[in-house]
C-alpha cells in the first residue's frame, strides 16, 4: 500500500510573486510535485497560457463549476473569481503523489478545512515597500488598483496564522530550497509514517 500523497498549498499576500517561485520551482529536473492549475476569470496576462498558467473561464462558466461543487476552493479577489478543480487534486493524492497548488488566501482558508492535514506554506516578502515595488514594476494595473492590493495584502499577511510555515521571497532561489526542504521534513513527520511503520510489528 503506497503512501498518499501530499497537499502542499503555497500562498500569501498579493504581489509577493508566488507564481514566479511556483515556476522556478517546477523548473528544476529533481521536482516531483504534481501541479494543481487554478481557474480563473481574470483575463491572461502577456505570455500567460490557457491550461499552463491558469484555466481562464467566463464568469458563467466559473459561477456553473461552484453550483456543481467541482471546485475544492474559489474566492474573489479584485473583481475575478479564481479557483481549484476538486477531482484531479483528489485522485492524485490517492495516486502517492503530491499536488502542489498555488492559490489566494482565502482560498487557503477553504482548503485548510476540506484538507486540515495538508502542508500550508505563507510566502512573505521582504517588506511592504519592496511589495509595492514588485506590483508596480508589473505594469499591468492601474494606481488605484495597486493602492487596493497592497491594502488586501495588509490583510493576507494578518491571517498567516492559518499556516504551518512562513518563507519570505528574498531571492528565488533561497526560496524555493526553503520550500523543498519543508516538504522533505514533512513527509518525515512522524504522524504521517507512524502508521506505515507500525505495520512491521503485524509481520509475523
């Protein structure tokens, strides 16, 4: 009987680049995280790809997922909807795999309480001045639409205590061998291997 796998969420406040660290880390040959993509209805960025980036759906079609339940989470952020479809995460955990899945805040809240044994991972920057910075230097939002960010984010950083670590995005790659490294040390919990070790001592 194989291990099941693990569900290691990673978010934090908005801005703080847990896409970039999402790819950098799939990027690496040793990585062997199975990545859960997000539906969302906000329209794609420059060089952001229909089911790569996110799966980008209507409103209509968004709102029809959640009166089906096929959502494991979906919150509302800055006038879009974004979400995680519920049955591909499910069967790949029962696979032995891990999902690995990068979402908003208050979709990690949902998520906390349909998987309260999953790895829940807060990504903080440095500061809020260098916050602000990393918003504005994308290009693609308005004055009033950072200012409203970083006020939502003020928030997010506030409810950190819904996770189990906190790695702060000072270098990209410091943070995603933080990151790894916690999966590691997770997977050697002892609550998750006790039971596949106990089972030695029925061998008779």
């Amino acid at each position: 009987m194989h291990e099941k796998g693990l569900l290691i969420v990673l978010s934090g406040p908005s801005g703080v680049g847990k896409g970039t660290v999402r790819k950098e880390i799939f990027s690496q040959q040793d990585t062997k995280f199975e990545y859960s993509i997000s539906m969302t209805t906000r329209s794609p960025r420059e060089g952001e790809m229909d089911g790569v980036d996110y799966f980008f759906k209507t409103r209509e079609e968004f709102e029809d997922l959640i009166e089906q339940g096929k959502l494991l989470e979906y919150a509302e952020f800055v006038g879009n909807y974004y979400g995680t479809p519920v049955d591909y995460v499910r069967e790949t955990l029962d696979k032995g795999k891990d999902v690995f899945l990068e979402i908003e805040v208050q979709g990690a809240r949902q998520v906390r309480e349909k998987f309260p044994d999953g790895l829940f991972i807060f990504l903080m920057p440095p500061s809020l001045s260098e916050l602000k910075n990393r918003i504005v230097t994308r290009g693609t939002e308005t004055e009033d639409i950072i200012n409203n960010r970083l006020n939502v984010a003020k928030e997010e950083i506030e409810m950190m205590n819904l996770y189990d670590y906190v790695v702060e995005n000072d270098e990209i790659n410091l943070a995603c061998e933080r990151i790894k490294a916690i999966v590691v040390a997770e997977h050697c919990r002892r609550e998750r291997v006790e039971p596949k070790y106990l089972k030695m001592l029925e061998v008779k």
